[in-house]
C-alpha cells in the first residue's frame, strides 16, 4: 500500500510540474491539499530535487520571466516569491541578475495607461506614482519614469 501511494504522490508532482514550474513549497502545499501523508511527500519532494525535476533555480526565472512580461515590477514580484518560499536573499539575487530592463518595463506599464500625457498637476501625479507602486515599481524607478 505505502509502495502503491508513493507512486500516486510522484506521478501527482510529476503532472503539477509537467504544467509548470514550481517552487517546493508550492509543491508541498498542493501536495498537502490532496491529503497525501508528509513522510511521503518529503519522500517525493526529496527525490525530485536530487534528480533535478524540481528546481528552485528555474522557478525563480521562469517566475520572474513571466511575472515582467505581465508588468509586474520587481518589488511585487521579490514579495510574491517570498509567499511561495523563496527567501528574499535569494529573490534579490536573481531579480538583480535577471536579463530584465525594470526601468522600460515601468515606462512601457505607464504608457499603456496612461499614453504620452504627463501629469497636469500633483494629484495627478500622486495617481500615476501610486499605479506604478502598486504594480511593484521602485521608488526610483517611478521618479524617473514621471520626469520624462
């Protein structure tokens, strides 16, 4: 039976993966939402990490990749990879390594919304600066896009 439900615990994982990448907590939680034991889960989680199945490496790019080209800007994204348990040493160095330009990604998410128009007084300004924070842009990054 144990035999039997660990290979139902890996080919479970193995599908999850085989949509996407995942981080080993994601992998762990979806695991867990299906009521499968944790000694057995650690087992599975274990072996696909030595066998290279499950990387961090690739969901931290992969992740960040994905998450830039939606517009995101690194500061939502450095969170969102915390919430999926990627500590933020580690979200920073790949964010910091990552083949992303913020600042066009910033002033291409402005454009998209609010077109060539610059701000016309300081309330107007505040709203352009809260959207691009809310979409994860650095302070510095905004600055620069608004005085463009």
């Amino acid at each position: 039976m144990d035999h039997e439900q660990l290979t139902q615990v890996r080919d479970t994982a193995i599908r999850l993966l085989t949509r996407r990448e995942h981080s080993e907590l994601e992998l762990r939680r979806k695991l867990q939402l299906r009521d499968f034991p944790a000694d057995l889960i650690d087992q599975v989680v274990a072996r696909l990490l030595a066998e290279d199945l499950l990387s961090e490496e690739r969901f931290i790019e992969a992740y960040i990749r994905t998450r830039g080209a939606r517009g995101v800007g690194p500061q939502r994204i450095r969170a969102e990879l915390q919430q999926r348990g990627i500590d933020s040493a580690t979200a920073e160095h790949y964010l910091r390594t990552a083949d992303e330009d913020w600042q066009a990604r910033a002033l291409e998410q402005y454009h998209k919304r609010f077109g060539d128009q610059p701000p016309h007084n300081m309330a107007e300004r505040s709203r352009h600066y809260r959207f691009l924070a809310n979409k994860g842009f650095t302070s510095e990054q905004i600055r620069r896009v608004l005085d463009e």
